[in-house]
C-alpha cells in the first residue's frame, strides 16, 4: 500500500482503523450497505470498452460460426437461413472476427503503454496486476479449505483473486487459438509457405478441428463458469454491474478483494469515514448485547 504517501495524520488514522476491523470480517457484512451498481473503483473506461467489445462479439460469433461449422445438421439450416444463407453468414462472421481481434489489441496496447507509465513513475505494483504469484497459490489453499468448513473466512486476496487470474488467461488463450486457427482457412497459403511441409499437411486440418471446438468449450465455459461466478453466485445474483460501471461493491471487494480495499482506505479519504461509520455501529450493537447479557 502507498500509505508511505499520505501525512502522519492520514497514517494513524489509517492504521487505527485497520487495527479496529475484526479478525472475524464476515461480522461486518450486516452493518454494510452496498449500492449494486458499486461503491469503489475498479475498472477504468479502456477495460470496460474492451470487455463490452469482446462480450457482444465472442456471443454473436459463436452464434454466426457454430451454424458454419455444423451448416449440414437441422437446427443450423434455419439458423443460416435467417442470416441469408451460409455465405452471407460466413461474411458476418469475419467482420465480427476483425472487432474481436482489434478489442484484443487495444487491450495489448493498453496494458502495455499503462504498465510502461507506471513503472516510469514507480507506481507500478505486480500484487495489483493479473500477473501470477506465489499468493495466488496459497491464496487457492486458504480459499478451498474455507469451503471445506477448516477455515471462518477467506484469505486476504488481492485486487484480482486466482480465480479472475484463470479466468484471463483461460481467455488469453482461447483468444490465441481462435485467432491462429481462423486464420488458417483465410490464409492457408501464408501457413503453408511458413511451416515445414511434414507439418503443414496435417496443421490445416487440426486447425479445422480445433476452431469450432475451441469455440464451443469458449461457450460451456462462459456459460457456466465465468457467468455464475460473476454475476449468478449468491451475493452476486441477479447481476454485478462492475463491467458496465467499472465500480465493484463495498462488501464484495472486503469479501475477494481485501487487500485492495485497504488501498482504497489509503487513497479514498471519504471510505474512511464510512468504515468508521461501520465500526461504530457495530462496536455499539456488540457493547449493548454484552452489556444486556449481563
């Protein structure tokens, strides 16, 4: 935490009211109230741009892609059918290909020129990047073991958990073999003048193949990993606005993302009035029960 750059004065007042948030954090969640739409910052405008980018088009092209790959089978003939024909869906398909891949770009650019700035001005904080730690290793132990019941409460993770980590670079990946396979049937000259002749023969059609599965595991896994964990799990239901919003709720972001909201004690004077508020209340409910159960 850059609590090295605020004043003596910021610096206990800080410090006295971490020393006063309970062990037992899941204590102060009935005292919190949080806004759905969010109460700290989280995203700023590139990311969400990038990630509203690559959600409408990883669903429209699955939708427009699946009937290509599958085009002889019946439910993919009306779905054709209603586009204009397989060809016609085959040209959609590769516009929404190109948005893809430039959302894909203006993030690399993004996280490359946002890094560079940062480490230019000594800002930057690998604990605070998508990159993979030893932390996120234990963090996954403490984690399981809390489900497991061996543990109160989770561990003190940080502003993206192992879990959002997979996540990234489970898509990083997908990203990279859709992109690559893709390719291949656009441009199988290109691959063939590049590759050794014993394996062109065979990489064409292993891309053939690795494409449209690709996808469709893209799809199982959104579907029923990425959604429910974001916006379906319980705390999160119906819907986590932090994609449209870039602000994540005060009592998710204690619950997944403590560390990050010390930070934010640090750097939002304005929360710490409002742990203040929180502490209060519930020293004041713990005092008065103990005092009436004497």
């Amino acid at each position: 935490m850059a609590i090295n750059n605020t004043s003596d004065e910021d610096r206990k007042e800080i410090a006295g009211l971490i020393a006063r948030i309970p062990d037992d954090r899941i204590r102060m969640y009935k005292y919190i109230v949080s806004n759905p739409l969010g109460d700290l910052p989280r995203y700023n405008i590139h990311i969400r741009i990038q990630h509203l980018l690559t959600f409408l088009t990883f669903l429209t092209l699955a939708f427009t892609g699946l009937p290509i790959a599958f085009s002889e089978h019946f439910w993919a003939v009306p779905v054709n059918s209603v586009l204009g024909g397989v060809n016609m869906t085959r040209v959609i398909h590769r516009a929404l290909a190109s948005i893809m891949i430039f959302a894909m770009f203006y993030h690399i650019v993004t996280i490359v020129l946002g890094t560079a700035i940062k480490l230019r001005c000594r800002r930057f904080e690998i604990l605070r990047s998508v990159i993979p730690t030893m932390k996120d290793a234990r963090d996954f132990k403490a984690d399981m073991l809390h489900f497991a019941g061996k543990e109160s409460q989770r561990p003190e993770m940080d502003k993206f958990m192992y879990k959002q980590k997979l996540h990234y670079f489970a898509a990083a990946f997908g990203n990279i073999v859709m992109i690559v396979s893709g390719s291949s049937f656009l441009f199988p000259e290109f691959w063939a003048s590049i590759l050794p002749a014993s394996i062109a023969a065979h990489f064409q059609e292993m891309m053939r193949i690795s494409h449209p599965h690709e996808a469709l595991l893209a799809l199982l896994v959104i579907a029923f990993w990425h959604w429910y964990n974001v916006h379906l799990a319980p705390g999160r239901f119906p819907m986590q606005w932090t994609f449209l919003t870039g602000r994540i709720t005060r009592e998710h972001q204690i619950e997944e993302h403590f560390l990050e909201y010390l930070r934010c004690l640090v750097e939002i004077p304005r929360e710490r009035d409002h742990l203040r508020g929180i502490l209060d209340d519930m020293e004041r409910d713990e005092q008065t029960h103990s005092t009436a159960g004497t």
